[in-house]
C-alpha cells in the first residue's frame, strides 16, 4: 500500500497542470480563418476559478437558454489577447476587470470558427504577475440539438402519455465549449461555482451538493452548488429535470448516493444505490483515499438519447437506463452488469478525475485503470512470472520454445495455473499472433486445452478472441469452416456441461458461461441448433423476457422457418410498441432478438420494415449486429431496405 502511495502521489505531481489567470466591448468581429499555428490554446492566459450561472425554460419547452460566465484568469506570459474556446454560444457581451474590480478595455472579441477559438482582443497588453483578472462573459444557446453532446435536451413520456424534457450534459472530449465558452483543454484544471435557473416543480443537479435554492419571480428558483474540486471541463456536468430518485446517506464519513430516473422507472434503481455504497466503500478502502465530495448522484437517461455508455462526470455519473436499472424480473446476470458499469465509473472518481492525463493521447489510462479496478484482481499463480498479476499494460511474448513448453503444461493439467493466468496467456497469445502473423498452428494448440475448462475468466477472453478471429476470417469460406468445426470442438463440453436451460439459483458466471457455450458450440452443431429451434417454440408462448434467453433465442431465429419467423417477430414488435413496456432490459432483448436473422435474403427482407420502425440509436445498434456480428453483407441489407421502401411508397401511391 505504501509504494502504491508513493506512486499515486508523483502520479499527481506529474499530472499538475499549470494553472493560469485575468472591459466593456464596443465592437464585436467573427473570423473564420484567423492565423493561430495551432489547435491547441496558446496559454498565455490560463482559468483559476469559473462562476458559472445559466438560466433555463425547458420546464416550459422552450430549449434556449442565456449563460454568464465569469473567469478568474491569472497571465502567464505578456499578451493583449485573451483566447479561450467556444462553439454554438451566441457572445452578446464580454468584459475584463483587474484584481481590483477597474475594467481593462477590450478592443473587439473574434470567434475562429475552425478552431473554436474565442479571441477577446484587450486594448493594453497584460503583464504576468500583476494580479487576477476576471473575464466575463454573456452568451445564448440552445439544448434543441441531435448530436446528444454538449447540453442537450432529452425526454420521456409520463403515464399519461404527456411528453416531458429534460436537459443533461455530455462534454467528454470537447463539447464543454459548445456549452460555455471555457479553457477547454484536459490539461487544465480549475474549481467551479455553479448556478442553474429553472422550473420551480423541476430539480437542477450539478457536480457539487446543492447549497441553496431562491425563489424567483415567474414560477422560477435558483440552485446553487457549492464549489467543486478542481477537475477538467470536461468533467463539469448539470441535470435539469423533474426526474425522481433513491437515496441513501451513509456515515462516518457523510456520503449522499443517489440514483435518478424518470418517475416510472425510478423502483428499478435500488440496487445501483446498494452497488453505488459498496463499491464507493470498498475503493475508499483499497486507496486509502476519502472520496472528494459528500454527494453523488447517478442519473438514468433512456437509451435512445444516450449516445455513451456512461460517463463518469465528478459527482453526476450518467448512464444508459438499460445498463443502470435491474428489477424483480432481471437475472444475476443483470446484477453483474449494473455493478461492473457502476464499478467502472466510480473508480474513475480516482483515475480520471482526481488523477488525470494531461491530454486525449494519454487517455488509456483513464480507462485502463478503471477497467483493472472494476473487476476483483484475484490471485494469480506465479508460474509465469512475467506481469503475474495483469497490473502492468503490456503484453508478454513468450520465447517459442517457452511457450510450447507452458501450452504442453496447461494442456495436461490446467488447474495448475490459476485462471487468471490462463486468461492472461490466450489474450497475449492470440493478439501477438494476430498482431504479427504469428504460428497459429501453437495458438491452436493451446485453445485446444478449452476442452476442459471450465472457468468463466478464461472463456470470457477465448470468447472475444475467436469471435474477432471469425470476422476476420468470415470472407475466406474454407478456413472459415474449418475454424467453425475446431471452434465447436473446443465448445461443446461445456455446451453438455451446462445445457440450454436457466436454471433458478445459478450465478451469473454460470449465465455467461452457457451463453458463451451456445454461441461458439451452435455455430456448427446441429444438435445445438434443434435445441435452439425447441427453445423458438417454447419461447412463443412468453409474457416475459430475460436476457438468459438471448443467446439461445438469436440462434432459434438465425434457423428457423418462416412461420415461426413470422409469429416471433409480429409477438415481438407488438411487445415493442406496447406502452406498458417499461423494462430496458426486456427491450434491449426484444430488439437485439429481431436483429437475429440468418443468412438467407427473406430473413433480411423481413427484418428491413422492423428496422425502419426503430429510432435513430436503437437503428444503429441493430445495423451494428446485423453488420459485424451476424456477418449479414451491406449490400443485401441496403437491397431489403430499399425494397421495403418501394413498397411503402406504391402502397402511399395507391391510397392517396
């Protein structure tokens, strides 16, 4: 723990940025092509403190909003220009005062469109050391926008069908300054004062606590929130809603986590709560590190207008609402998915937020530790000595003879290396070889050991490895059968070890396990394929829908005839379009199920009306799976869509 410390203390004295910091404008010019020799900000000039306040009407569905931004500034190097970033904000007004509140003329200010740049050009030229200086900046923007970046606007319909918005943020890498003009940069962190004006039956959140709430005139209240630690712009985020929550405060030391949704879904979100306090815990433990603030909220935002998986903003982590939310008719398996996605993020509260890159190409970091901590790092058997404990980002590449020698080993006898080691080892194994063109005649040979292993770990990584190897393969039909009838071999021992069927009390490594075995062993069984077509037809007669049946139910689809195909799918659309259909869950299965379709042209051509009917996000992910995972080509897809869509126009055609 001590040398952990002492790594973890020069990580952030290397990660310390060089903080920096600051009159009425009578004319205002726009360039589009100003001469700077970079992207990158010249930091002359850099933030110590932003106070920032915006004024919003979503409760009223107006989707503009006005903004003031003061900038504490302190000079760095001599220069009469100011520059910063902005995008999309209209500058109706900007000033700069000195340390003592006097105004400092500015000349004009210029936007660099190409860039991004916001150039206030200052009529004397500022001296380093002479003070803070404060810039203050009005502006205007609007949430009405479709590239969910930035601060964007969002909705759900409530129970009685009325459509209700909401305005949330989504700044990582660059979209802060779309927002609010800003020093928008990584590197560059600073402390905020936040201040957000809405509806008086709406909630703001932001990153810090709620400090205080002012009534307003015009059924409007003012929050503000206390000041932030220092952290990177892209790390700033704020929720305007009337979403409800759960909420747990914990003591010794006070922690408030909560967990925000639309009011229907908000009984799904009790366990992410639990998880929250418990991994939240558990870091502040391993690091020996109290986390930074005394509140943090998660906030569920429907699928469809979350283009991220989750984000982990400092103390307002949002998510997907299917990755987030587990209820009563939810597996364990959906339990370990909402712990490792929050075991994700919150461990970026530490790497990423407290300790962070400088800039975007040092961003592995951010997301290599959290991958490392939001999994228990067992024990690993010290056999193979070299990264023993998965800790260090490399890759080991073993000397023929020495790896021969540990495939013969792990062949005879495969308990003798713990499974982490033998996860280790295929990943190394199979990306060096893919990388470099290695023997594939030696990484076959070690594959062949999967015969009798039965550890989720080491599955989980053949897994990804052999379905990235039928991709690339998919084009050359001979090799690719031949990997199709190894790949069934090394499959189907744990295919009869644990079957088709879910069965009550199973863990979820158990879940994963058979849907890994169903996956790989049905690509070439037949056998696997009959139980696929049984489970179709026992399936037909469901009211509920569990991602247990996934892997199953696609392979049932992938073969089955047309009238099964046709019942399915129409029980399944009806299932889409009901309203009552409130489980993310079941509607993330319903509409990778209706992406499941086999080779053949009909399948396609019947799936091509359903995949209009989508929205724009769930579209995507369904094109995604019938592109790469399903290995359906682009031109039969493009066929079956342009032939559906002549259809719909004869049928307009002859109605009209």
């Amino acid at each position: 723990m001590k040398k952990f410390r002492a790594f973890t203390c020069s990580a952030l004295l290397l990660s310390a940025l060089l903080a920096v910091t600051p009159s009425v404008v009578q004319a205002r010019g726009i360039v589009s092509g100003r001469a700077f020799d970079s992207y990158r900000l010249p930091n002359t000039t850099v933030p110590t403190h932003y106070t920032l306040r915006l004024d919003t009407d979503i409760h009223r569905e107006i989707f503009d909003y006005t903004g003031n931004v003061q900038i504490r500034i302190n000079v760095l190097e001599a220069t009469d220009q100011i520059v910063l970033h902005s995008s999309r904000s209209e500058i109706t007004h900007v000033q700069l005062r000195n340390g003592v509140g006097l105004n400092v003329t500015v000349k004009n200010f210029e936007l660099d469109d190409d860039k991004e740049f916001l150039v206030v050009n200052v009529g004397t030229t500022l001296q380093p050391n002479t003070g803070t200086y404060t810039l203050e900046i009005d502006f205007t923007n609007s949430i009405a926008r479709n590239d969910q970046a930035g601060f964007y606007r969002s909705s759900y319909d409530d129970e009685n069908g009325v459509r209700r918005y909401l305005g949330l943020t989504q700044f990582e890498s660059v979209d802060a300054r779309t927002s609010f003009p800003c020093y928008d940069e990584p590197g560059i962190k600073t402390t905020y004062d936040i201040l957000i004006v809405c509806g008086i039956d709406y909630h703001a959140r932001s990153n810090a606590p709620l400090r205080g709430i002012q009534l307003l005139e015009g059924g409007k209240k003012l929050s503000t929130f206390a000041t932030t630690p220092r952290m990177q712009t892209y790390l700033v985020a704020w929720l305007v809603s009337d979403f409800k929550y759960e909420r747990e405060v914990l003591t010794d030391p006070q922690l408030a986590i909560a967990s925000w949704s639309k009011p229907s879904s908000v009984h799904l979100l009790s366990y992410s709560v639990d998880a929250s306090k418990r991994f939240m815990r558990a870091m502040e433990e391993y690091f020996d590190q109290l986390y930074s603030m005394s509140k943090i909220d998660n906030v569920a935002i429907k699928d469809e207008d979350y283009a991220a998986g989750a984000m982990e903003n400092w103390g307002l982590v949002t998510y997907k609402e299917s990755a987030i939310s587990y209820g009563p008719e939810d597996g364990e398996q959906r339990q370990v998915g909402v712990v490792t996605i929050v075991g994700h993020e919150f461990t970026h509260q530490f790497f990423g937020n407290l300790l962070a890159p400088k800039w975007w190409s040092y961003l592995w970091l951010n997301e290599g530790f959290a991958r490392l901590y939001q999994y228990y790092l067992g024990a690993i058997d010290e056999v193979v000595s070299f990264n023993p404990h998965s800790t260090g980002y490399y890759r080991v590449e073993y000397e023929e003879n020495m790896l021969r020698e540990l495939i013969e080993r792990i062949n005879k006898d495969h308990t003798g290396f713990e499974p982490a080691t033998r996860a280790r080892l295929i990943d190394d194994t199979l990306n060096i070889a893919q990388s470099r063109g290695g023997n594939y005649d030696v990484v076959l040979q070690l594959l062949n050991y999967l015969q009798r292993e039965t550890d989720y770990v080491p599955w989980a990584v053949a897994y990804e490895n052999l379905r990235h190897m039928q991709g690339m393969l998919r084009k050359n039909e001979a090799v690719s059968q031949l990997l199709e009838r190894f790949i069934e071999k090394i499959a189907s021992p744990l295919l009869e070890r644990y079957g088709v069927d879910h069965r009550t009390g199973e863990s979820a490594a158990v879940e994963e396990l058979r849907t890994i075995a169903i996956d790989l062993a049905c690509s070439g069984s037949q056998s696997c394929k009959d139980d696929a077509q049984s489970a179709v037809r026992s399936l037909a007669s469901k009211k509920h829908y569990t991602m247990e049946d996934n892997a199953l139910l696609c392979h049932g689809l992938q073969h089955s005839n047309a009238e099964q195909r046709k019942a399915l799918q129409a029980q399944f659309s009806q299932a889409l379009n009901d309203k009552n259909l409130d489980n993310p869950s079941a509607k993330q299965l319903l509409l990778q199920s209706l992406s499941c379709l086999g080779e053949d042209m009909t399948k396609v051509q019947s799936f091509a009306k359903y995949l209009l009917a989508l929205s724009e996000s769930d579209r995507t992910k369904a094109l995604h799976r019938l592109l790469v995972e399903l290995n359906v080509p682009l031109a039969e897809i493009v066929q079956s869509l342009q032939s559906e869509l002549s259809q719909r126009r004869r049928y307009v055609s002859h109605h009209e």
